[in-house]
C-alpha cells in the first residue's frame, strides 16, 4: 500500500455482518485549504458507522484524508464530500461524520452529515 495522499479507499469484509456495532475513527489532524485565502484549515474528523459487508481500512482512510492536504474547500463542502465517498467505498448500514474546525475569524465551526438510520 502506498503513503502517498489517495482518494482510493480501501476496505475488508465486515468480520461481524450479522451484528450492529459502531466504528468510529477519529483524524484530529485533519487539514484542508480556505478557498477564499488558501490558508489552511485544521479540524477534527470523526467518522462513524455501522458497517454492512464492508468496513473501512485505517491507513486507507488516513491517506484519504490527506489528500485534502491541498485542496481549497469551504467545511460544508469538505464533510458532506468525505462522507459521499466513505459511503460510496462501503455501503454502511449508517454513517455520521462530524467536522469539527478550528477557529477561523474568531468563530469555531462544526458540520455534522449523516447517512442512512441509526
């Protein structure tokens, strides 16, 4: 597997597939660029789902992350399009992720989207 930053998120059969349990992954080094200043924007990531066939893999979704590194994107933005290719790559049962950004102009900001029913 690469450390190169990848869009491509890898995955593995769900160990458990007849059981509902929760996975939460936590990225508290999340960075993005202001599409307004391309200053960079720091924030908290926390990804969680209950998985069907599929669950995540951790240095996949890692490099996932990073691959924003360089990429200018409102928050709103950002968090709505990790979770669509979370859920596109493994199809969980319900999924939440919650961007938690740093102060920006004296106001913190924190998106939260989700998929399917808990």
């Amino acid at each position: 597997m690469s450390t190169q930053p990848s869009k491509e998120i890898e995955t593995f059969p769900n160990p458990q597939p007849d059981r509902d349990y929760v996975i939460t992954s936590i990225c508290p080094e999340f960075t993005s660029l202001c599409p307004k200043t391309g200053q960079p924007d720091f924030a908290t990531i926390t990804v969680s789902y209950i998985p069907d066939k599929l669950c995540i893999e951790l240095k996949s979704l890692k490099l996932y992350f990073w691959s924003y590194r360089n990429e200018g994107a409102f928050f709103e933005k950002v968090t709505n399009q990790i979770l669509n290719d979370l859920v596109n790559a493994s199809q969980p049962r319900w999924m939440e992720v919650i961007g938690d950004f740093n102060v920006r102009g004296g106001i913190t900001t924190t998106i939260t989207v989700s998929f399917g029913k808990k």
